[in-house]
C-alpha cells in the first residue's frame, strides 16, 4: 500500500522490481483501487521456499520509500 494516492506508482514499481532478491522471479504488477484515488500495488512473486519466504519479501519491500505498509495475500506451491 503507497503512503498516499500522490505516490508515482510507476516509480514505486520500478523499485518494487529491483528489490526482488536474486532467487526470486517478479512475474508481474497490478494496481487495484483501493479507495478515494488510493490504488495498492498486488505484486506476484515466485520464489525458492528453500532459500527465502514471505517474510523476507515483506520486509524488503516495507523498507522502500513511498511503501506505508506491505500484507502477503496468498502463498501457494508450485
């Protein structure tokens, strides 16, 4: 979730990607409007269970600037 609807969300993906780790894949981005012009970026990441979990993603992505807050939605196995 941005910090507010003035955050450029293209710059906020364009970070999002690049702190993917490198065992992990980004396989896409999403903007779902959330409320009064606020849109959440959903972002799918596969990544190796045996070398990081989701946790770990969490904590990457909380730490970029413009992020107010960061919830794993679903996690599955492939």
């Amino acid at each position: 979730m941005p910090e507010s609807p003035d955050i450029d969300l293209g710059k906020l993906k364009d970070s999002i990607a690049k702190a993917v780790p490198p065992y992990a894949k980004l396989r896409g981005t999403a903007e779902k409007p959330v409320a009064f012009g606020l849109n959440a970026i959903h972002v799918m990441v596969i990544l190796d269970d045996k070398k990081g979990g989701a946790e770990e993603m969490e904590q990457a992505f909380a730490k970029l600037p413009g992020v107010q807050s960061v919830d794993t939605v679903e996690v599955s196995l492939l």
